[in-house]
C-alpha cells in the first residue's frame, strides 16, 4: 500500500532538544509552588485531606471513609496513599505538607509518563517526518525527543490543571494512571514486558481511584485498537494484555466500591463549550491544528492513542454534567496531539502565539505585583482598599524568601521572553515555551506573592481561630447536615472530634454548630442556646452559629446578621 504523504517537514536544526537544566526548571517551577506553606483549601482539597488525616490518626476504618461519622463515597487508593503519607512524614512534616507530596510526585510522574508516550509514539514510522532529497532531515530520535518535549511543555501550558494538578484528591490518582497507561499503550513495540506491566497495573489503579467506567472504556478501545492492527505485530500481541488489564480493572473495581453512577444534569452547549475552551487552553487549539493537517493519518498509532483517552474524557465530562475534573483526564492525551500540530506550524501561526502569550502573561504578572505592592505599601490604593472590603480581617504579611523566588521568576520571564523575540529559533518546541513559562511565572507569583491572601480566603484557618474559642476543649460538637469541608475543618483546625450525622442535634455533644447562608437568620433547635455567630472572612453571606444546650434556644430574629 503507498505510504500516506507526511505533512511534518523538519530539519536536523528543528528537532533540537530543549536543554535538561531549562526543563527541569519548567518542570519545578511547576510542580513546587503551592507545595509547602499552605492550608488544604475548601472544596475537594479539604474533603480529601480530612479523610485522609482520619485514617492516618485511627478515627475511622481504612476500608469505610468517613467525615465527622458520616461514610463517603470516597475511593479508597488515593485516599490510602494519603494516609501512608501522613502516618510515615507528620512526626517531621505538617500533616498538609505530608499528605500533598505523594499528590506532588503523581504530578511529576503525569509528566515524566506524557513525555516518554509522545516520545515513543514520534518513533513510529507514520509520525516521522518527510525525508530531504538532499539529506538534512531530523533523526527519528532527535525528532521524537523535541516532539516529546513539546508535548511536556503543551501539558503544563494547560489552564485546566493548573489548580486541580495541585490538590490532593483521586482526580490526580487517576490523572496519573491515565498517563502511564497512555505510556504503555506507546511502548508495545521498544518496550515489551515493562509496557505489558504498566497496562496490568495503571487501567487497575484508574479504576481504583474512582474511574471504573473510564478504565473499562478505555480498555475496550484499547482491545479494539490492537485487534485492528496488522496481523502479527506488536500491538496485536499485546491485545490479550489489554484484554487481562481491563478486566483486572473492572474486578478491581467492586471491593473498593467505585462502582456507582455519578451523571449529572445535562449541561447547556454554550457553558460546555466555554468549559471546554478555557479548561483545554492552548492545547484543544493545536490539538485541533493537528488532527485537520494529519487527517489522512487518523488510524494511525500516533493520533489513535492520544485521541482514544481525549475521547473517554470528553464524553465522560459532559455525562458528568460539565465536571471539570473529569475532563482534566483529557489533558494527556490533548498535550500529546498538540505536539504533532508543531512540525506543521506557520511562522505566522507561531508569531501569534509567542505575541499572545508576552502580552497576556506579563499583563497577569505585572497585575499580580501592583496588587502585592498595594498590600504592602498601600500604593497604588484602590487594590488594597478591595483587598480590606472583600478580605475582612485579612492583614498583609511579608516574607523575603518569597519576595525574592518572585524576583527571580520575573528576571527569568524576561530573559525568556528577549530570548525568544529577540532573533528566529528554528527549534520545534520553541511556540510552547513563552505559553508554558508565562503559565508557570504565574502560578509561581501566586504562591509567593498572593499565597497569604489566597490561603486567608481559601482556607477555614482564620475562621476556626475565632469559632474555636467557643468550642470546648475535649467535648465533641455536633454538626448536623455540615459540609464535608467544614467538617474536616473542624477536626484538622480546630482539632475537635464532629458528630455529623443528621440526628446529631440529639446526640450527646454539649456543642453544636450550624451554617447559616444567606440574610435569614436561623431559628435554633429546641433545648439550644445561641453563644456565638461567626461570619466567613471573605463571604458577607455565610456565617457559622455555635449554640450550646440550654433551656430556650434565643434566636428569634429574621432579620440579617450583624
């Protein structure tokens, strides 16, 4: 059969590698901020943790999660991994610090695995480019190594993984297993048993981490891809590995009780779309780039793998009702086709996106530092002033340590940005560095700069500081219908054990705490005796009632708080 025209022209120039030291640097000013100095932030973040620090502590079984004794739906591995964390580092670490660094190494480990799956997938004969007639043409290895290291890049460029690749929660478990599993289906050919072996161990761990479904459809794809294939070679053979893999996943699946249906309500196409486009930014619009400039190569192995996993996330989001979070698991797959649009790009096409991303991310670095400058000096005045209204209580702290990581990330943006404007590269990878570095500077900038105002937002810290003292020492507080976070909040903050359950306001807890949203003022439950109303820092709508048993419980007022 005549071999499909190629539409990747690339000179040995082009398929220069980007050197280690400056990946590694991409890579850590990633991965690092947001690491240490931190409190578990409201939301997924906090209800894992608090799962995980109940386990660790022995206050709940290890095969029945639980919050403030009311079970969860929460998949046992990653919460597991979090406890182990904690039980072996908090003698040494915050219990925080020490449940977020094996979610740290996840994180490292979906980028090593997306590297070394584009790397592998730009070695097959169908993803090489076109040869010269004069020679000069790139190596295969050289090739799939700047290729590989565009498609890292494309990954930590990604708007959508920003605040979720830095949690502590099973969507990064299975962000991670999704990766390796991607990096085995990539190495049938270079790589026999260890790729049999990363099959048989990341389509289980997906299932385990709360994505049964995703890992039986993706395995049933998988089946389908390798029965497709020639007769003979590898990926045929490696059909029945698949086949063990995706069953083993699905067995997997029952004693953890991941099964379980998880729909939501249909979304609108505009809020999907919208979704869709800012989650997956840039790499959706390369990812796109590719698939129409190797549209005649659609079957092969390069673009099949990547937009098998793309696929699954996809239609699982939108089933889901617009879950974010299942949607981050496309994101390996959408970095790995973006990386295939780079031999195929305009020069004007690229200019775009370096001029793009010198405008957007030094406009997002230059407003996080006015901001800053206002905390600590009060000039310009108009931020701090919103910083006063919006953050009631909230008081600037300054740390020369950050200030100086802040001063150093900038300095290197600058660098970079001369670097690329400042004469043509010819380097394949070169349209992805200033959009994954203006990602990192600013995600770096806002773990340094603004880390104390977000953590003072984000976090229930400053408002278990002022709700504590009205907690008694030793005595369990009854909180009926709370959240998830405010529970854990409560055991991990104010260190009180929490009495959930509905019926709680029955129990034997000598104090209870309700929530109250919005201006109606809540009526106490007979036999309490409201002693306190604390408000949420940074919510005017949201306020937490601490009562104690008494005769006649006092609220009687409709009117708003305060």
């Amino acid at each position: 059969m005549t071999p499909l025209p190629n539409p990747a022209l690339v000179t040995r120039d082009a398929a220069r590698r980007l050197p280690r030291l400056a990946l590694l640097a991409f890579c850590a000013a990633y991965v690092l901020p947001g690491l240490f100095g931190r409190d578990p932030w409201r939301g997924a973040d906090l209800n894992a943790f608090g799962q995980m620090l109940a386990m660790a502590e022995g206050r709940i079984s290890w095969l029945v999660p639980a919050l403030g004794g009311v079970p969860t739906e929460a998949s046992l591995l990653p919460h597991w991994i979090g406890a182990i964390s904690i039980a072996a580092l908090s003698p040494w670490l915050d219990a925080a610090v020490a449940a977020r660094l094996p979610f740290a190494l996840l994180l490292v480990l979906t980028l090593v695995a997306v590297w070394y799956a584009c790397f592998n997938l730009a070695q097959t004969e169908a993803a090489q480019p076109l040869p010269f007639a004069f020679g000069g043409e790139a190596s295969p290895q050289d090739y799939a190594r700047a290729v590989a290291d565009g498609a890292l890049l494309a990954l930590i460029a990604t708007l959508g993984l920003l605040q979720l690749g830095h949690e502590t929660t099973p969507e990064l478990a299975q962000l991670a297993a999704l990766a390796c599993y991607q990096w085995a289906l990539s190495a049938v050919s270079s790589r026999r048993w260890m790729a049999r072996l990363g099959a048989l161990a990341a389509l289980p761990a997906l299932a385990a981490s709360d994505a049964p479904a995703m890992a039986a459809a993706i395995g049933l794809g998988s089946v389908l891809l390798c029965w497709r294939a020639e007769g003979g070679t590898a990926q045929q053979r490696f059909m029945p590995w698949v086949a063990a893999a995706t069953l083993l996943a699905v067995l997997v699946a029952w004693p953890v009780h991941a099964w379980r249906w998880r729909l939501g309500a249909p979304i609108e196409p505009v809020q999907l779309l919208r979704l869709f486009v800012w989650f997956l930014w840039p790499a959706w619009a390369l990812a796109c780039w590719t698939l129409w400039r190797w549209r005649n190569h659609l079957g092969q192995l390069h673009l099949v793998v990547p937009l098998l996993s793309v696929a699954v996330a996809l239609f699982t989001s939108i089933a889901m009702g617009g879950s974010d979070r299942a949607l981050m698991l496309a994101l390996p797959g959408s970095a790995i086709l973006a990386a295939f649009a780079l031999p195929t790009l305009r020069r004007s096409t690229a200019a775009a996106i370096d001029w793009f991303s010198v405008f957007f991310f030094s406009l997002c670095a230059l407003t996080i530092w006015v901001v800053y400058l206002s905390m600590q000096t009060g000039v310009p005045a108009k931020p701090a002033a919103n910083i006063v209204r919006l953050a009631i209580g909230f008081k600037p702290q300054f740390s020369l340590t950050a200030l100086l990581l802040a001063l150093a990330a900038s300095a290197a943006w600058i660098g970079l940005v001369r670097w690329r404007t400042g004469r043509h590269q010819t380097a394949l990878w070169k349209s992805l560095v200033l959009p994954a570095g203006g990602v990192a500077l600013c995600w770096l900038l806002l773990m340094t700069l603004w880390l104390p105002l977000l953590d003072y937002g984000r976090s229930y810290r400053p408002l278990m500081a002022r709700l504590q003292r009205w907690l008694p020492a030793g005595e369990c507080v009854a909180a009926p219908g709370a959240t998830p976070s405010l529970v854990a909040a409560l055991e991990y903050h104010a260190r009180r054990t929490v009495d959930a359950d509905t019926r709680a306001a029955a129990g034997r807890c000598p104090v209870l705490v309700q929530v109250q949203r919005g201006t109606q003022r809540i009526i106490g439950p007979p036999g309490w005796d409201e002693v306190a109303r604390e408000p949420r820092p940074t919510d005017r709508h949201e306020w937490l009632v601490v009562y104690r048993r008494g005769g006649t419980a006092q609220l009687r007022s409709t009117t708003a708080p305060g």
